[in-house]
C-alpha cells in the first residue's frame, strides 16, 4: 500500500501512461482501442466534476447527466443549423471550436445556476430527488425536440467541431485534445479543492449548521461549486458529442447520471484521482468484461454483463466504503 | 370537449392512482425506515412479470394476480434482509448506490429470462367492457377499476395508520425516531413488514399496469422518479401528501399532454404550439415541483421530525 | 450596543420568548441566568439570526438586526458562540480558526489561493490559539481533542471574528476547574474591549465577571439588575435561586 507521500509520483506515472497510451495500443495492434481510450478521458471530466459535489461538499447530485446532455447538445444544435444553413435563436450554426466549446461551457453553467438555485433550496434525500427530477426534466425535454430528431438524437453529418491547427477529425490527435483538456481541468479542481474555498465546502460538508454564525452563507458556496460542475460536466458532454458526432437525449437519462455516481464511488469519493481510476475500471469492465465471459464460454453473461456488475456495485457499497483509491493508498492523519 | 376533458380526468385519475400506490410504499420506507430505496420501481417490475407469468399458467388474471403476492412478498424480504438491512445507518448516498445496483441486477436478470421482447396481457374477460357514464360516453371498466383500488388501499392505509396500535408506532416512528426505540418495541420486525407491504403496493401497481402496457425491462423507473416527484410535493413520510402529490401529478401529466398544445394554439401558430406544447406538457409535472419547492421546500405536508 | 424590543416567540403553544426587552451597554458583561428551558438559548438564536422572532426588534450598533441576514451578522461585529460544541472535526485547530479568520476577510470565494499557505492567517491564528491556551494543540485534528479544548476552540473561533458583541451560550458547560478558571482570566481581559452577553450557569462565574443580570424565567425577564441587587432581589430568589441547585443537577 501506497501512502499519500506518493501521489505526486502517481500523477506523474499515470499520465506518463496516458500519454505514451495511443503508441501502445498502436503497437498491441489494437488502435480500435484509441475510441475507448478518448471514452475514458472524457468520462473521467465529468466523474471529477461529480466528485466536487459529492465527495467534497457532500451534495448528492442524482442529475449531474443533465450537464454532460447540455453541453453535447450545444454541439449538437450548433452543428445542425451550420448543415441546414438555418439560425437558432437567431443565431448562425456553426462548427467553429473557439465558438463552440466555450459556448457549451457557460450554457451547461447557466442550467447548473438556476437548477442549482432552486435545488439547493432543499437539503438531503429532497436534494437527491430534486437533482435526478430536473435531470428527468431535461431528459424528456431533449425528447420533446422533434426538430433535432426527438428520441432518436441526430448526427453531426459535417464531423466533429473545427479547430485552427489542431485537426480534430483525427483520431489521436482528437484523443489527445481531449487528454490536454482532461488535464487543464483536472489540474484546476486539484488547485480549487485546496484553495480557500475548497476549505469553505469542506467545512459545509463537515458541519453546515456552523457556517451562518461564523458570516458564511453555505447557500452561495455551494451554489457556486454546483455551476462549476456543472460546466465541468457540461464541456465533458461537448466533448462527448465531438467523440462520437451523435447527440442523443440517451445521455442524460438518469441511469448515466447513475454510472457516473458510480465511477466516482468505485474511484473513491472526495479524492479527484480515485474518479480517474473509476472511470478507468468502468470502462474496462464494459469494454473486457463481455469478452471475458465469452472466453469463459459464459455467452448468456456477455450481454447481461451488469448482472454481475449490479451486485458488485452494491459489494463496494457495502464493505469497500473507500474505493479504489482506499485500497491503494494508505490516508495521511 | 367537455366530454373529452372528462375522460382526460379519468386518464389522469387512473396514473395518480398507480402514481400513489408507488408512492406509498416509497414515503413509508423513507419516512420511517429513513432509506431512500431505488429499487422500489424494480418491485413494480418484479409485480407485472409475475401477474404475466401467473396468468398465463392459471389462465386466470385474478389467480394471477393474488399468486403474485407472495412472488413480491419474498422478493421484497430477500431484499431487506440481504441489502436493505445494512443500510440502515448509511448514508444516503450509499442507500443510493446499492439500490441502484439492485436495479441494474434485476433489469439484466429479467432480460436474461424473458428477453428483450416485451410481454403483453389482456385485460380480464370480467373487467373488458365499458362502463356507461353518461348518455354518450363510456369509460373502460378495467381502468375504473384500477382508479377504485387505489382508493381502496388509500382507504384501508388511513385505517391504519390513523386508526390501529401499529398505525400509531409507524407515525411515532416517522417523527420521532429515538422514542419508538426506547417504547421497545420491535422496530427490525416493524422495518420488515413495513418495506414488505410498501412492496407489495408497488407490486400491484406492476400487475394492474401489465394488461394496459407492455410487460418490459425498467418499465417501473420512469414511473419511479415520478413517484419521487409525488411525494416531494406532497412531503417525504406523509401518506397524506403521498396521495395528494400522485393524483395532482398524475392529473397535469395526463392534462397537460391531452389540452396544453391545443391551448397554445390560442397564442402561438401551430407549428410552434405544438412544439413548445410538446415541450412544456412533457416538463409541466417537474416545473409544478419546482413551483411547490419554491414556496414549501419541505412540501406540502411536511412531516415534523422531533429533534 | 444591543437594544432588544418586546421580543416574542413562541413554537406552537409553547411561548419560549415573551415580550423580552433587554439592553446591553457598550464595554459591559451582561449575564443572562434562568432555569433551564427558560429560553435563554432561544434568545441568543434570535440575536444571531438562527430564529426570527414573531414579534418585536432588535437594534445593534444602531442598526435594525432583523433586516439583517444572519450570515451578515457576523460581518457586523455580532458573533455567538455554541452551547453545544460545534467546530469542523477534520480540520485542524489552526484551520477552525483560520477559517473564521477567512470569513472574516471576505476570502469564502477565493478558489486559487492556497488555504495553507496564507502567513498572515497563520500568524494571526496562532495568536488567537496562543491566547485562548491552545497553541499546543493548532496541529490536532479537532475531533481528537478533549472535550473542553473543542470548549475552548469554540471561544477561540469566537473571538476570531473580532467581534464587538460577543454572544456567549454556556461557555464553561463541560469544562474542568482549571480550565474554566483560565477563560473567566480571558473574558476578563476583554471586559471594556468587547461587549458580552453571557448565558452561564456557574455563579461563581457570572457573579464575578457580569456588570449587569438578566434573569429570564419562562421566556420573560423578571428582573434586571447589578449583581448585588440581583443577589438580593426577592422574586429572582423564589423563581430561580432558590431551586439553582436543584437544575445544576438536572443540566450535569
């Protein structure tokens, strides 16, 4: 077992491998794999977004897919009207990254502002409910939109957004857009929960009661932190509609919201790099599990392969409270 | 119209009944056992597959229906004894995560038996007309009758509740903890039975739906998160709010969906009404829930916990 | 400095504050003594803004308290410390206090700025540690400590705030003798820089630090006085003295 002395070294080894990875998978031959490896990135700046809601200021968040939704469906739209050459709201589409992304960023944020102001009225098992009400909400919203293929979604038929330079239609050179951005933001939540305000949220997580009478308002911070997730989910999502050039209402519906509360668990919560390595196992299970059990001759488990991970889930839960990150690093103090 | 509405009435009727026979078992749970517990649309689930299953080997749907009791009963015990149990002192998050887990278990275990093709049913021989309301209109009796089983259980659950000893402990224990323990009375027996009935209810509500919809994998989640809907506005452990907060849900989906495009239609061209309608009638019980919370955070009736 | 007016709440049937009126002078120690469930620590919550009275107002620093949110209350110099304690378990002392000191400075949304590696809040910190005698202990996780140093960090991130009224709940509840007797030293070398009104059960103490007694028996202030007079006054025997042993035992 590790100790927390060692993190920086972890850091440093992990994306060492991140890096190097697209080269491996080429060599092994199994460059298909370079998609799943984008998967993981993208999965692990929404996981580390959930992560500051609910392992550093204890906010349940149930609904944390409606953001990752917001944000690809920004793309999405964006990328339709330039096809159709029509306007939204007025506006032109286009496919302009510079546009774009910050675009899905400060759109996800101003859905994570007003449902985050009307959610955070509310405390404990109200929040749980209320998050996963809205990320509903936004699902059948998304649904309702027959304009951009209601149900069924739509395709981005021009490929993924334009960016000088930088070509993202590239496979590699798009995972490692993806990979740069994971690392901006996984390095800005590492600043953020040890700055001032990360000691405001954990004081709130730790003792809510206590804040009024020492002249912090908990509403405001943890309002605060709600939009910056939110945003963080919300520009994962953008990236997700790049990655696969499909946006459907599929990835708000709350069983995603689900998945990613588990990554986080599975990681280890109130850690960012325990999400990391949540989201790394999760996809793994998903992409080798199957095979596994078709090797095993277990055809009947290679479909249904959450049959297995359900109960699993719920063995964490139960008795490894600390996730992956508990197992292999030891806590300071 | 008028006649149009009053069936849309009906419609809505009937969702608030399925909508609160879901609820009750929810709000019980949560307010007395304090476990939020997400498998509980996972027992509406278990319920229509059982009523599918029972009816077609009885070739009776009422046979079936009453041998789908014990089928949720046991399913419901496994559940509390094996996860629930442990969860008693988690925290929410963890209560969560581990009945999230229930359901993706049993969303792939009921396709591994019965398939990604759903299941249909008819409505009973007995129940299949159609009751003459007025002169000109007529209203299924199958679904009159699911409306009068929900004031059925609505009724006996006040009976209760209100009127019984086991009644009295279950709303001392929804406000007041600490008291039923030091009463001694047997709170793990009373936990049981209680996530058992609140099971039960959920499960019937499965087998009713079963010959008005397709017996499919997850079709008690979406009804799940509408149950939440309920009783956050009606007051998580009120059964009081937990019926209220059904039939009102239950009535602005049905008549939000059925007359809201057409009203639009007064303002806006129909292209947009129609889109917008979609939109709004598809969000109007999630924006009903926000305007509750704006007002009451706590809900409707909110149950006072003793500190 | 605090000006309290017909003050009224009640939860239900139960009238906890009725018709209080209350004055606390600039520089003074006001005490505010009763039998418990008189509603001394409802009162102190309707100063601090965790209540809002039915009825009534409260002037502070000559402005009206119940417009003023209670997270703001602080801002202003109205700070109150807990009856039961109440600090952040998995921070360390110095960061209890640091963290008041944050507040204080308008800091809560500073998300570069490193919360450990801020001198000035260090130093200013160990002050407030050094002087509330717990300096030995700024390393420690506050759960680990004994149960009177978190009494003792509950005052220190009091006067972190710097307050101008300082709002004691049963500071020496828990207490042992040594430790009680070095914060009455403390609140004395504050007397005539910080107002106090102090909730207290301990005569001893309140006789030997108050200016002046307020004694509340079920929600109503039946007398107020200088400790002497208070001491001597009839009604405040009957009601409250004369049975204080008797909820000295029930509140142990």
């Amino acid at each position: 077992m590790l100790s927390e002395k060692h993190l920086p070294a972890f850091y440093a080894l992990g994306a060492l491998l991140l890096v190097v990875l697209p080269w491996i998978l080429t060599a092994a031959n199994s460059s298909y794999l370079i998609s799943t490896a984008t998967r993981l990135v993208i999965f692990a700046i929404g996981a580390v977004s959930l992560d500051l809601l609910i392992g550093y200021t204890g906010l349940v968040s149930f609904g944390h897919a409606a953001f990752f939704g917001v944000g690809a469906y920004v793309v999405g739209i964006l990328a339709f009207h330039n096809f159709e050459d029509t306007t939204v709201l007025g506006f032109d589409g286009t496919l302009t990254g510079l546009i774009v992304l910050p675009l899905a960023i400060v759109i996800s944020a101003l859905f994570a502002l007003i449902i985050g102001a009307l959610a955070l009225r509310t405390k404990g098992v109200y929040f749980i409910m209320i998050t996963l009400s809205f990320g509903q909400m936004l699902f059948f919203l998304f649904v309702s939109l027959e304009a951009y293929g209601g149900d069924d979604g739509m395709m981005m038929f021009e490929g993924r957004n334009v960016l000088p330079v930088i070509d993202l239609n590239d496979r590699i050179t798009f995972y490692y857009f993806c990979l740069a951005i994971f690392a901006a933001f996984f390095a800005f939540c590492h600043r953020l929960v040890r700055s001032k305000f990360g000691r405001v949220l954990a004081a709130i997580r730790q003792n809510e009661d206590r804040m009024t009478s020492i002249g912090i308002r908990p509403y405001s911070a943890k309002l605060l932190i709600y939009v910056i997730a939110g945003a963080g989910a919300g520009l994962a999502g953008a990236l997700m509609a790049n990655h696969t050039e499909f946006v459907s209402p599929g990835l708000t519906h709350w069983t995603k919201s689900g998945d990613l509360m588990i990554v986080v668990i599975l990681g280890g919560i109130g850690t960012l790099i325990g999400p990391v390595m949540g989201a790394f196992v999760f996809l793994l299970l998903e992409e080798f599990l199957p095979i596994i059990f078709h090797e095993l001759g277990m055809d009947l488990l290679k479909e249904h392969w959450r049959v297995v991970f359900g109960p699993i889930l719920i063995l964490i839960v139960l008795f490894a409270k600390t996730g992956l990150y508990g197992l292999i690093f030891r806590k300071n103090g | 119209m008028s006649q149009l509405f009053f069936e849309q009435l009906l419609n809505g009727l009937q969702l608030g009944m399925f909508l609160f026979l879901v609820s009750a078992g929810l709000t019980l749970v949560f307010g007395f056992m304090n476990i939020i517990n997400l498998a509980h649309g996972s027992l509406f689930m278990i319920g229509a597959y059982a009523v599918a299953v029972l009816t077609d080997l009885t070739g009776s749907f009422f046979l079936g229906l009453l041998l789908s009791f014990p089928v949720v009963a046991a399913f419901a015990l496994v559940i509390e004894l094996l996860i629930i149990r442990p969860l008693y002192h988690r925290d929410h998050l963890d209560q969560v995560l581990a009945t999230f887990g229930l359901i993706l278990f049993f969303n792939e275990a009921v396709s591994i038996v019965f398939g990604r093709t759903p299941l249909f049913l008819n409505v009973p021989e007995a129940l299949s007309g159609a009751v003459q309301i007025t002169e000109t209109f007529t209203y299924p009796l199958y679904r009159i009758t699911i409306i009068a089983v929900g004031l059925m259980v609505a009724a006996v659950l006040w009976f209760i509740i209100v009127k019984t000893r086991t009644g009295m402990r279950i709303r001392a224990g929804t406000t007041n903890p600490e008291m039923i323990r030091a009463l001694g009375v047997n709170i793990q027996a009373l936990n049981t039975t209680i996530f058992v009935v609140g099971a039960l209810f959920a499960g019937l509500a499965g087998g009713l739906s079963a010959p008005l919809t397709s017996v499919e994998v997850g079709m008690g989640e979406n009804l799940l998160i509408l149950s939440f809907v309920c009783i956050v506005i009606g007051g998580i452990g009120s059964i009081r709010g937990a019926l209220l907060g059904a039939l009102t849900v239950g009535l602005v989906d049905t008549l939000g969906r059925a007359f809201l495009p057409d009203i639009l239609e007064q303002f806006l061209d129909p292209a947009t009404a129609n889109g917008v309608g979609a939109a709004l009638s598809s969000m109007s019980v999630y924006l009903l829930m926000i305007i509750v919370l704006v007002f009451k955070p706590t809900g409707l009736f909110p149950v006072i916990k003793a500190v | 400095m605090l000006d309290i007016k017909n003050l009224s709440k009640s939860f239900g049937a139960l009238q906890a504050t009725e018709n209080v009126s209350l004055t606390v002078n600039e520089g003074t120690i006001h005490a505010l003594i009763g039998p418990n469930g008189a509603g001394k620590t409802t009162l102190i919550s309707q100063i601090s803004g965790y209540l809002t009275p039915d009825s009534g107002s409260i002037t502070f620093d000559g402005q009206d308290l119940l417009a003023l949110p209670a997270h703001k209350r602080p801002h202003a110099g109205l700070v109150r410390s807990f009856q039961i304690t109440s600090v952040i378990p998995e921070f360390t002392v110095r960061d209890n206090v640091g963290l008041v000191l944050q507040s204080l400075d308008n800091q809560v949304f500073q998300v570069f700025a490193k919360a450990g590696s801020d001198q000035a809040e260090r130093a200013k910190a160990d002050a407030i540690l050094e002087r509330t005698g717990l300096a030995d202990e700024a390393d420690s996780r506050a759960e680990n400590l004994a149960h009177g140093q978190k009494r003792q960090l509950e005052i220190a991130m009091a006067l972190a705030a710097d307050p101008k009224l300082l709002l004691l709940d049963e500071p020496m509840a828990g207490m042992g003798v040594e430790e009680s007797r070095n914060l009455t030293t403390l609140l004395t070398s504050l007397r005539g820089t910080t107002t106090m009104l102090l909730v207290e059960h301990d005569m001893d103490v309140v006789f030997s630090l108050a200016d002046r007694i307020s004694v509340l028996v079920y929600g109503k202030i039946i007398a107020t006085d200088t400790p002497q007079a208070i001491r001597a006054n009839r009604d405040v025997q009957e009601a409250y003295l004369g049975t204080h042993e008797l909820h000295q035992e029930d509140s142990a």
